[in-house]
C-alpha cells in the first residue's frame, strides 16, 4: 500500500509550530481538530479526522498516531438540497486509515458543498464549490538521460481563457484508492497561459510525490513498469490557497537563504485543514510503454 505522506503528517508537525500566528491559525490552548476531506466531480465524498500533537523532544512512531484517529465521529456533507450523513469505517488503502464517506452524495459542477463535523468537544465547519474540470488530453514519457529505469512524465491540456486554479494529483497501482498531489503541481492559469484571454495548450511536468513508503531513496521519477494514474483538478481560489501553501512548505523549508515562514491556510472552521471541491480529468499510463 502507497501511504500518503501528505497534509495530515505537515497539519499535525505545524500546528503547534505556527500557533503564535495570528495570520491564519488562532493561537490554540490545547487539542485540535484536524480535517482532511475532498469531494470531487462524480464522486463520493471522503473526509478523515484526527487531532493534533504537541511537539516536543521525544521520538514518536508512526503506531503513535493512530491514537490521534478520530473515529466516531458526526460527518454531515450538504448539497444545499440534502444533507447526508457519513459513515466511519476503516479503510487501509487511506492514510490515516478511518474515513468517513457515502454514496448517496456525488460532486456535481457548479455546487457547494458544506461540511459539518462533531468530534468530542469539536464541532467543525467548511463550505467548498467544484468548478468545470479541463480535460487531460494526453501523457508523455521521456526516459531519464543515461539512466535504463527511470521516466518523467509531462500532462497535456488546454488552459481554458480566465482565471482556472489546478493542482496535479497521482496514484501509482491500479488498485490504489487514495491520489496524492505531484510535487510542485499546483498553479494557475498565469503560470502557463500569459494571456489569459484565449485557450492554450499547455506541457506540465508530474512529479512524483514523495509517501512514507520511502524510506530509503526518494527521486521526482517514475520506475519503469509502474501503473501510474495522473489527475488533473481544478479548484476554487481558496482550495488553491491551501495547497500553494503545502507546496511552499515543502519546497522551500529546507532551504535556509529562502525560508518560508507563512501559515498554513485553512478554510474550516473551528478547527485546521481543508475541505475541497474538485473538477478532475483522470488519465493512465504505463512507465516505459509507449
């Protein structure tokens, strides 16, 4: 199984850390909600709870957090015509391994979506919209130079006219559930049409993400073989908010000439995370098959 290295793992470290920040996060005494959820276009709805750590000097497993999980939970998503509510179960191909979802709400374009979450003495809101998706056309490889294994990968779309917000998200098995974003895929239309008034065709490199299944070795490739699904989604400005800050922070925290000192955004209330609607377009591609 592909674990998820992503928000739930940064959320939980920087919590605390940005706690002072009066930008973003409000300065917190104690446990913290955390929500990861997503709904995306013809899909159910997936959201997964935990609650934040303190940092301090002791070494701490990944076992360790599975005491901050937060099943049992009251997870309400609404259409603005029916409210569900959502059912708990334990799901490994995720990370945290408890979810909460549904069948009986699919994202539909143009819709919003509210959230609503009891948990313990928590109680959390967040409302997200799905915008129309753009359609990946097309994937390409290119065999890393001097090297028999390794391949990148580039997307191949047209940019719609006005302003669109993407972030490209990959799976790598054909039984994987669970998506998990490219690393320094997330931008807008201004990063790849400068004219924003017509369509244009645009090349974006994917990069593969970095999981906890990377203990030794981490390269932006693809292994030759792998069955690797690439996703590209659209957003609203506020989801692209939360994730081009995830992106900074990891691209940019480990570099002591460029430090990155802004908070984490979020758009729950009464806790921390992100709620977020998605337009998707999906394509598959085989590592070293033309």
């Amino acid at each position: 199984m592909r674990k998820s290295a992503c928000c739930v793992i940064i959320l939980l470290a920087t919590i605390i850390i940005c706690a002072c920040s009066d930008d973003y996060i409000a300065e917190s005494n104690g446990e913290e909600l955390i929500v990861e959820g997503w709904i995306k276009e013809g899909e159910r709805p997936v959201v997964m709870l935990t609650t934040s750590i303190e940092v301090d000097m002791n070494a701490h497993s990944i076992d360790d957090l599975y005491n901050h999980i937060g099943s049992w939970g009251r997870v309400v998503v609404s259409d603005g015509e029916k409210s569900v509510v959502l059912t708990g179960q334990y799901d490994f191909d995720y990370y945290p391994p408890y979810i909460y979802t549904t069948t009986d709400i699919k994202g539909e374009t143009g819709k919003v979506y509210t959230l609503d979450v009891v948990y313990n003495k928590h109680h959390a809101m967040a409302s997200t919209t799905i915008p129309p998706s753009v359609k990946v056309d097309s994937i390409t490889q290119t065999r890393v130079e001097n090297n028999d294994t390794l391949w990148t990968l580039q997307a191949h779309f047209t940019a719609p006219g006005g302003k669109c917000y993407y972030s490209l998200f990959d799976k790598i098995g054909a039984n994987e559930q669970q998506f998990i974003k490219c690393d320094v895929g997330t931008f807008d239309n201004s990063a790849v049409n400068p004219d924003m008034t017509k369509p244009m065709r645009v090349t974006y490199p994917v990069y593969r993400t970095k999981t906890l299944d990377d203990y030794y070795g981490v390269t932006e490739y693809f292994v030759e073989g792998d069955t690797v699904c690439v996703e590209l989604c659209t957003m609203d400005s506020t989801s692209f908010n939360i994730w081009q800050d995830y992106q900074n922070i990891i691209s940019l925290s480990g570099n002591m000439f460029v430090p990155y000192s802004r908070s984490l955004r979020t758009n729950v209330t009464g806790g921390h995370g992100y709620w977020c609607g998605y337009g998707k377009s999906q394509l598959w591609s085989i590592i070293g098959r033309k």
